[in-house]
C-alpha cells in the first residue's frame, strides 16, 4: 500500500520558507483575495505555495482608481489564460491570511476568487529591493509570467493553440534582480495604463479553452 518516498520524507522535516531566488516554480494559490488601496487602485493579493512549502505572497495591481487597466490587468489575463478561466467572480470565505499585529497566520473572512485558488500554476519570479518602513532594505519576489503547471505553455502559447512550450526556456535567462534604485521606474511601468480590453475583448470565439 506505501512505499518509502524519501523526497516526501524530508519535506515533513520543513517548515514554509519564504521564496527569495529568482526562478521557476510551481504551486498554487492559497489565497486570490480581491483588494483596494487607499488612493482606489483595484487588485488581486496573493498567498502562493509550492508543494515543498515555498511560499510567496505579492498583488496584481490591475485597474486605478479612474478604472484604467494597469500593467497587472495584462498579467491576470495571462494568469486566467494559464488556467484555463474566462470569467472571475468573488465570493467571501473565510481564508489564512499573516496578520501583522499578531505576528502569526489568522483565519479571516475575505473576499476571494475561488477560480484561481488551489489549482496547480507556474510562475516566473524576478526579486526586487524595497524599503521597508524602519529604513532598511527587504527582499521581495515578483512575477515575471505565468504558464502552465502541466504543459508549460506560456499564455500566447495556449491562445495560438501550440502544443511545445518554447517561451519559458527562453524567458528562464532573462530573469533580474531589481535593486532598490529601479524599484521607482519598476512600479512606474507597472503603473502605466494598458490598452483598452487588453486585446481580450470579443475574443471569446477565438479563445482555444
């Protein structure tokens, strides 16, 4: 009935890790909870894990307060591309969320989008600076794409209807670190607003999933 598997038998061993390296992984996502801040910006906030405990928590700022589509619209279409979803509603549900001022991981009720939670994903991730309140320097990943956890077919890949994946092995050496004196230009180009619709407007015909 049971076979010694000795990968499986280290990984009881480990406790969740915070990604820190550039690179390629997979997991899902623990979380997909609908946020806004402060200034209005709608986005997407996300807690990721791998299945050796990795874990991951960054969001896709997606419209601005005017409703412009930000630099995150056009990754959450290629996420929703990669897992095959065409439509994205919330629900509220009660999801495992760091609290800050406990210091530990709370159960609280949130807004979520079910659809993208709990689905095997690959995502590239870059590593980038950032100040943090005290004045010192943290650490944190972002994503660079989405593909396929299966296939790893990348989101124009499965809109063309291919069947290799090329883009990723290409795209895997152009990963970066962003030190902190980038992270301004980095959130600027983040934040300039997208072509209306994204190029997935009335394309449902056309959508191979």
């Amino acid at each position: 009935m049971y076979s010694l598997n000795t990968t499986a038998a280290r990984q009881a061993d480990q406790r969740s890790e915070r990604i820190t390296e550039i690179g390629k992984y997979i997991g899902v996502f623990t979380r997909a909870e609908d946020v806004e801040s402060t200034k209005g910006t709608r986005g997407i906030d996300f807690a990721f894990q791998t299945d050796a405990k990795q874990t991951a928590n960054f969001t896709l700022w997606t419209l601005n307060a005017d409703g412009k589509e930000l630099f995150g619209y056009k990754q959450l279409q290629a996420l929703m591309t990669c897992l095959r979803v065409k439509h994205l509603e919330t629900k509220t549900a009660i999801v495992k969320k760091w609290d800050r001022v406990a210091n530990q991981v709370l159960d609280v009720e949130a807004d979520i989008f079910e659809d993208l939670m709990d689905r095997p994903i690959g995502i590239l991730f870059e590593t980038e600076e950032y100040e943090k309140n005290d004045g010192s320097l943290g650490l944190k990943v972002v994503p660079a794409a989405f593909f396929d956890a299966d296939t790893e077919l990348m989101a124009s890949e499965i809109l063309d209807k291919k069947v290799q994946p090329a883009q990723l092995a290409k795209m895997l050496p152009t990963l970066k670190h962003r030190p902190l004196k980038k992270a301004v230009a980095t959130q600027q180009r983040h934040a300039s607003p997208a072509p209306s619709g994204g190029g997935f407007d009335d394309m449902d015909d056309d959508i191979p999933f």
